[in-house]
C-alpha cells in the first residue's frame, strides 16, 4: 500500500483545513486507518484512528474539532480539522494498519504517508 498525504497549508486560528491520504496498491476500506502528527522538536503523537467497524478514537484536545472519515470508493482517508489552534502545528501523517483495527499507538501500523505540514499562525 502506498499512501500519499496532502491538504496542508498554512491557516490562521480558528481556520479549517481538510487534510486527505490517498492509498493505492490495496484498498484499505477492511483496515484500520490513523492520523498521527509530529510538531517540531516533538515526538510523533496519536491524533485520531478508525476501525473497519466504524469506531473512531480521538485524542483529547482535538475531540470535538477534528473529524476523520473514509470514503471508500476513492480509498481516501481525511482528517477535517476545525478551529486549529497554534499547538496544532505540525506534520501530519497517515497510516494504515495490518488488521481492522485503529489503534491510538503506531504498534500495528505498517504502512505511512509521507506526511503533510500544518501551520496554524496566531
């Protein structure tokens, strides 16, 4: 599976991006898929994942503004991100698992995009 992130740019608080990972290579509707992101001089960190079930985790500061969702026949995942904030500054990146299964940890996943930059001015 090959997956491409893009959608990224830069945005004033408060603004809206909808960031996009195109798989090719398989389809990953049976799979589970995340969003992880890595601010500068940070670890990378859980930001969302949904299982083949429906079921969707988010992390707690972007419960209730970030959306992902998944649409199966253009086998794209995407990550609606509402009201950014300056601390949602990052690299964001996408990833698809070996199971049905999201996961909140980047144990399972085999499969990443190359990333796509979040910058939130203030």
């Amino acid at each position: 599976v090959q997956l491409q992130a893009f959608g990224g740019g830069l945005v004033q608080a408060g603004g809206f991006l909808r960031l996009s990972c195109e798989a090719s290579g398989r389809t990953v509707r049976t799979y589970g898929v995340g969003w992880f992101r890595q601010a500068q001089g940070k670890e990378r960190e859980f930001v969302s994942a949904n299982s083949w079930s429906g079921i969707t985790y988010y992390t707690g500061s972007v419960k209730g503004r970030f959306t992902l969702s998944r649409d199966n026949a253009k086998n794209t995942v995407y990550l609606e991100m509402n009201s950014l904030k300056p601390e949602d500054a990052a690299i964001y990146y996408c990833a698809v698992s070996n199971d049905g299964y999201g996961r909140t940890t980047e144990d399972g996943y085999v499969h990443w995009g190359q990333g796509t930059q979040v910058t939130v001015s203030s």
